[in-house]
C-alpha cells in the first residue's frame, strides 16, 4: 500500500484514528471476559499472524543497529505503552489517565525537536497542541471533572506518554531504510517477545469457555488483525511520510472519535461542552498541521 499524495496520507491516519478510537469500546466488552494482559498477548498473536499469513517466509535479521531499533520501538510503542497506561487505571482516575496521555503530542514535538534534524517545534504547532489539549479537557470533564492527584498512577500515564513519543521519533530512523510491514512485523514479534513471560505470571489464566463466545473472538478479532496490524502498519507509514510530529498531533482526534462512538453503541449522551471541545480539537489539529504560511 502506497500513499499518493498528503490527501490519501491523511485519509490513511483519519482511518487509524477512528478504529482506534472504537478499540475503547471494544476493549471495554472484553474486559468483563480476559484481564488487560490477556487481551495484549491475543491481539498480538493475531496481528503476528496476519502478517505471517501474507509473507510465511522468516524476515532476514536487519543490521544490528537497525534490528535494535526496531526492538526498541516494539518496546516502547507496544509493550511498554499499554502496560503503562493499563496499569496507571489501576491508581489513578480515567479522567487523569485522558488528559496526562494527550500529552503524547506535545512530548513528540519537544522530543523531535531535541534528537531530528528536520522537525522543529513551531509556534503554530504550540498553538494547535494547545488548543487540542483544552479540546480533550472539555470532553473529559463534561461538566464533572474533579482532578485527584495520585503521584503513582499519574507518573505512570507520564511514562505511557513519554513510550509513545520516543517510539513515534525513533521509528523515523529506520522507516525511510525498509518497508513498513517489515518494519512493523518485527515490531509485533519483539512486542510478543516481552509479552512471553506475562503468560506464566497469574496475570493470564486462560478461559476456553470466553474464548469460544462470538463476541469474544470477534472483538479480539477486530483488535488484532484492525486496531494491531492494520493501524500499527499504517501509522508507521503515516508518521515516515508527515513525519512523528504532525503525525501524532492527529491523535488529538481520538477521543472524539471515541465520543460519538460511545453515544452511537453505547449510548452516552453527548453535551454542548462535549461538542465544543470537539470543535477545539479540530480546530487544534488543523492549525497544528498548517505549514509556516
């Protein structure tokens, strides 16, 4: 899959951007069935598998430095990342988790500025962040909002945050050198790789009896082979095309996504506070993604 022109590399991250949001819904489902680590291992078995099934062949070891990285970037992107932020529920509110992880963009920026050459932290970036940012709290908050500090899981959210980030900038490194599905499998399989000792750990117990009820392997199914394969392969070519700057200002998107999903299945009421941080959301990305003119 190639992209052909900033149009279709736009309409490639806004189809990312609204199957992740829905992966809230989804995972939210399957939480009553299978703990967060057990819906981790699944849906990148899966993804490893789709994979596997388009090319059966073992991929040739990169050079060291560039295998390395793409271990890294597993890691940090994959692993590290929903460990964090899954763990970080556990101690802090979701309305904290929300607002500290639409963080991610504005670290990017920061973080690229320091370690590339070619993306620098503009105004007119700070501005769209900004903007973004107060869009999330008003979506978040709805009108009752009550921040509770906890030092623990907020520091968490912080180093989910901060995992997306560097993965985001140091995927640049390599994704100009190879294809993004070879870059992405091996991803996946370095992903799984640190995943591996969790399942001898009493975090996983496996339940034949969930895993056989349709809506448990459909949802694992939609996870896996969309909101993994597709959207990690994606994403990667989205971010070697705009860059992990603009690229993950996109996410800013995400929770309003997750809004008008949530009211469409799930019924939840959106309010005029919902719809205006929506609007600053949108307004955000638009100016975030503006050239220098």
């Amino acid at each position: 899959m190639e992209f052909k022109g900033k149009a279709a590399t736009y309409l490639a991250a806004m189809s990312v951007i609204v199957i992740w949001g829905v992966t809230f819904v989804s995972t939210k489902y399957l939480l009553v069935w299978l703990t967060p680590t057990e819906i981790l291992l699944c849906r990148y078995v899966i993804a490893y598998a789709v994979f596997f099934a388009m090319n059966p062949r073992p991929l040739p070891l990169l050079p060291r430095k560039d295998e390395l990285t793409a271990a890294f970037c597993g890691l940090l992107g994959m692993t590290l990342y929903f460990i964090f932020e899954n763990t970080s529920l556990l101690f802090t509110t979701a309305s904290n988790c929300s607002l500290i992880a639409a963080s991610a963009p504005m670290m990017t920026g920061v973080l690229a500025n320091l370690m590339t050459p070619d993306e620098k932290f503009t105004r007119r970036f700070l501005i769209g962040c900004v903007l973004g940012f107060c869009g999330i709290f008003l979506i978040v908050c709805n009108g009752h909002f009550v921040l509770r500090l906890n030092p623990l899981g907020d520091m968490l959210v912080v180093l989910a945050a901060l995992s997306f980030s560097l993965y985001s900038v140091k995927l640049r490194s390599i994704g100009g050198k190879y294809p993004a599905e070879v870059v992405t499998r091996k991803m996946i399989f370095y992903s799984l790789l640190s995943l591996a000792p969790f399942a001898l750990t009493p975090q996983v117990s496996w339940k034949p009896r969930a895993l056989m009820e349709f809506s448990v392997w459909s949802n694992l199914l939609f996870l896996g082979a969309l909101a993994s394969a597709y959207c990690f392969f994606t994403w990667n070519k989205v971010i070697m095309s705009l860059g992990a700057v603009k690229a993950n200002v996109m996410i800013y998107l995400s929770p309003a996504v997750t809004m008008v999903c949530a009211a469409i299945i799930l019924k939840e009421k959106i309010t005029p506070l919902a719809v205006a941080g929506g609007l600053l959301i949108l307004a955000g990305v638009y100016i975030a993604q503006k050239g220098k003119n």
